[in-house]
C-alpha cells in the first residue's frame, strides 16, 4: 500500500529530515528559505545541483536547502511555472502566446517571450516563497524537535501486493 502514496511518504520523510537537523532553527531556516527562492527559479532540471552549489558558497544548511528545492517536484512543477509565467507575462505586459506561434525550431523571440516572464515570475513568486518559508521554519523546527512522528507502515513478507 506505501507504494501508492509515494508523495506522501516523501513529504514525510522530509519532515523528519528537517526536525532531525542538529542546528540551530535559524540556520535551518536560511537554507530553507535559499532552497524554496532556488525551488522557484525557471531552471528546469538544475534546481538540486544550483542549490547544493550556493549553499556551499553561501555556507548554508545544504539538508534544509536540498528540502526546500523540493518544492518543485513533478506534481508542483506545472502549477508553479504556469503561476510564474502568467504572473511575469502580466507584469511584463506581454500577450498570451498563442499555440500557433509555438514550434519545435528554436528561436530567439520565442525563447524571450516564455523565459523573461518566468524569471520575473520566478522572482515575484520566490521572493515570498522564501521569507515565509525562514519564518515558518524558524518557529515550526523547535515544535518538530519534540513530536513523536510515527513510523511509516512497512509492508510484511507475508503480505501481497
């Protein structure tokens, strides 16, 4: 049955990651909050290597940050980036891109009128992202600390599928 809650499970592997963090909850939620802005930023497939790189250089939590970079997973990853071009594309004053304008040629124009609203997109959403998230951590990693989390049930050897 785990198997079918997959997600779920992930998300809660997570928490325990974070209530397990032997740091302080301010450390913590910087390398949150450097992983969620990191989590929103429009470059597909890097996030996990960009964050591991800038909490290195920015010598932050890399557990912490590596959870926040999950974020964007594939359940998330439609939903915030559609949110983030159509946040950028509104603020930009751009049209919406019409389906005939799309083709599989790569082009200049094209590439600038998807990439600049979703970084504009990406910064008006993350921005936020972040701050709520170092806040949230900050108050919540003490409270986690102290809960009893209980185990995931684990499939027995005599048990099917």
């Amino acid at each position: 049955m785990w198997r079918r809650w997959g997600f779920f499970r992930q998300s809660k592997l997570n928490v325990i990651r974070l209530a397990r963090i032997r740091s302080d909850p301010d450390a913590i939620g910087r390398g949150m909050a450097l992983g969620l802005f990191l989590g929103f930023t429009p470059t597909f497939g890097f996030q996990l290597l960009l964050a591991i790189l800038f909490a290195f250089l920015l010598r932050q939590n890399k557990i912490a940050t590596f959870i926040g970079v999950w974020v964007t997973n594939p359940v998330t990853a439609p939903l915030i980036y559609g949110l983030e071009y159509q946040i950028g594309r509104l603020i930009l004053g751009h049209p919406p891109l019409a389906p005939d304008q799309l083709s599989y040629e790569l082009s200049w124009s094209i590439g600038m009128q998807v990439g600049a609203p979703l970084l504009v997109g990406s910064l008006v959403l993350g921005i936020p992202a972040a701050i709520i998230g170092y806040s949230l951590t900050v108050r919540f990693v003490p409270s986690l600390r102290h809960m009893k989390i209980a185990r995931w049930p684990r499939k027995r050897a005599y048990e099917e599928d």
